[in-house]
C-alpha cells in the first residue's frame, strides 16, 4: 500500500479525495498497489467532512513522513504552493499538481529539482483540466517534430463569448451570469485579460518546443474589448470570435507565444467548441493535425487527471524522462507581431485614407454598422506592417484572422 498526501482540500483537492475514494479498487488495480489517503493539508479544521480524520495544518507533517510518496498539490498560486511543493520534492517525495500558475512560473526549476532527487514531478491536470494533453504529447506524439500548438484554453472566457455570440448578451451580462454559475471567480481578471490562457500555453510550449517559455516573455489580450459590433462583423463573414492562446516555430531555435482573440470559420473544429469546453490543436510533421477536446475545468474532471498523475507515480515511481524541459537563450522567444497573419479591422477613418494605406482588402457588410463605419480584412502582413500601415487610422478594433 501507498500512502499519499493531498495539499489543499478546495475544489480540486476535495475533487482529487473523492476519486481516489470511489475508485479505490480500480486505482489500485491498474497502480498496481492500493493508494491510501494519509493526510490532507488544510488551513482549518473541517468536521462536516468525512475526510475530517486526515487533515493536518503543518506541511513538515507530511514532508517528514517517511509512508509518504506521492503527494497532490491543490492549493493554488505560486508562493505557499511553490514551497510546499519544494519541501516535498527535497525530501524525496513525488509530487502531482494542477497548478498552471506553479508550473508556468517554476516549472524549469521543479523538474530539474525531481531529477536531481529521482522523484517525478507531473502536472497533467495543469492544462485543459481532465482533458489527455500533456501525455500525448510527450509520449504519443513524440515522433513528431511539432510546429504549432493552438487551443481554447480558458472555460470561462470562453462561456462569456458563447453568450455573447449565441445569445446577443453584453460582456457584462455574461460575466455576470458566469459568476452566478460558479464558472468565473468574483475577480476574473486572470481569465478575461487571458493571464490564464497564457499560463497554459507557456507550459504546452515548453513540451512542444522542449525549451523555457516564460509568461514574462508572452503577450496576452483578453476579451473585455469584444464588442457586439465586432461579433457582428465576424458573423458576416462567416466566422466566431475566440480567446486563442497560440504557439508556434518561428525558425531553427526560436517560437512565438501569444493569447488574443482571433476569428475563425465556423467551420473549424474549434469554433464549435463552446461554452465551458476546451479545445486544442496540435501540429506535426508526421501526424498533421491532432485535436483535443474536453472539459477544461471543474472538481472531477481535474480530479481525473490529477489521480491518473498519483496512479503513474505509485506504477513507477521512477523520474519521467518525457517529464520536463531544458533553459532557452535570450531571443528565443519572438514577438507575435513579427508573424504574418489576415486581419480585420474596423475603423472610422475615411475611405481616401483605408484606400492609402491598403491593397485588396475585402469589405465586410456588417447589417447595422454606423454610417462612416468600415470593416474589412487585410491580405497578409505582420503585425508590425500592420501598425505602421494603421498609424494615422482610428483603428475601433482589430483581430487576427486563423487560417
């Protein structure tokens, strides 16, 4: 029998607890062992629980216990988490998580550390909660020399779009009734400014590309400058507006790492992944195109991928090689406003000037757009011609278009 730990018992500790509980003897069938629950770190007693016998509040507790070899790290952020998980990993202990914000800031450095002690460091459930991402990548995939990675990588966010896009509702209105659903936090700043997707999509970087992408180095653009307006301009051309966090190979050693909204046709298979789902494309040059969906959030689903972690540790508890990735040099990271793209732009600038500054752009015929209100998508530039070609326009909007 193995003994584990859980540190945090919110929604995907308390989540990750009931997995292991109901599914006790099917988890220990394909561990190969039976996982016992010794602790759960929490900051207050909990006696309504039925897990109230395991809690602890001193995380030397758990990393002094010898029993214990796994550890799940539920607590959030990227301080008190950062060193509980160290503590663990030092004392010999694997340690499971779920954290984008830990394993995008200190990723690097906590895999480094678990191969230097033997242990593993996994965080499958880090990125696009239950859905089977990183793993496939890392071990299915890993034939393939990937050039691109490209996801709905935000359920909230891309709920509020849903609605807005569906139903006609105002960002507001939709923030709101998300917040009501328990689908955003009552401060969503980390979601609707795409600091979450941004998270997310330096760690899949990382494994795609084998080299640090820090969220320092990336840009992202959230959502609350959406406006019906540019829904409807979208529309009329046929395509959705969504949050996109985006990877790619940009030459020999460097990528891009970017979240903004971008249109896509209808007919994607990401544009019809909707409300609190998640969506992710993979890129490589022997499987082509690999796609993913799923639920991207929530206590179970996280809670899979969180106790499939733990099942891996306690089968081999052994370092995962696949598990991890190596320091980049400076410039490796490049702008995304150096790649070349479509875009579509809406603007009150006069004809004479859109007509200066472009060649061949195509008109959009927004049904109810203001009178001396223009939108239109440009042929393919970088973001960079793009500014300078804007310089002297009222741009109202701007959106890459995904082609």
């Amino acid at each position: 029998m193995v003994k584990a730990a859980i540190l945090g018992f919110g929604v995907v500790g308390g989540g990750t607890a009931e997995v292991l509980t109901k599914n006790r003897d099917l988890i220990a069938r394909r561990a190969g062992s039976e996982i016992e629950i010794k602790y759960i770190l929490c900051r207050r007693a909990r006696p309504e629980s039925p897990f109230a016998h395991l809690i602890t509040h001193d995380i030397e507790t758990v990393a002094s216990d010898p029993e214990v070899k796994v550890v799940a790290e539920c607590i959030g952020g990227a301080t008190l988490a950062y060193e509980y998980v160290r503590r663990c990993l030092e004392a010999g202990k694997s340690v499971v998580t779920s954290n984008k914000e830990l394993v995008a800031e200190k990723g690097f450095e906590l895999t480094q550390l678990a191969r230097k002690m033997g242990v593993n460091f996994l965080f499958e459930a880090s990125v696009g909660g239950g859905i089977p991402i990183l793993r496939p990548i890392c071990q299915c995939l890993a034939a393939n020399e990937i050039s691109s990675v490209c996801g709905i990588l935000n359920g909230t966010t891309n709920y509020i779009l849903t609605e807005m896009v569906q139903m006609g509702k105002s960002f507001e209105l939709a923030l709101r009734e998300a917040q009501q659903k328990g689908y955003a936090e009552a401060d969503p700043t980390a979601d609707v400014e795409g600091i979450d997707a941004g998270r997310k999509i330096c760690i899949l970087a990382d494994l795609c590309f084998g080299k640090n992408v820090p969220p320092s180095a990336i840009t992202t653009e959230g959502i609350t400058r959406i406006t019906p307006a540019d829904i409807e301009c979208a529309r009329a051309l046929g395509y959705k507006i969504k949050l996109l966090g985006r990877a790619m190979r940009t030459g020999p050693n460097s990528v891009t790492a970017f979240v903004a909204p971008h249109l896509i046709s209808r007919a994607a298979p990401l544009a019809n992944v909707d409300g609190v789902m998640n969506g992710i494309s993979v890129r490589g040059d022997a499987v082509g195109e690999a796609m993913f969906f799923g639920p991207g959030a929530g206590s179970l689903p996280t809670a899979s991928a969180v106790a499939a972690d733990i099942i891996d540790c306690v089968r081999d508890p052994r370092t995962r090689t696949y598990a991890g990735w190596w320091p980049s040099e400076p410039g490796y990271v490049t702008h995304p406003d150096k790649i070349s793209c479509r875009w579509m732009l809406r603007t009150d600038s006069p004809l004479a000037e859109i007509a200066a500054a472009f060649t061949g752009v195509r008109f959009i015929n927004a049904p109810h757009a203001p009178a001396g209100e223009y939108a239109f998508v440009t042929g393919y530039m970088s973001g960079e011609e793009l500014k300078a070609k804007t310089a002297g326009m009222n741009v109202l909007a701007k959106y890459r278009v995904l082609d």
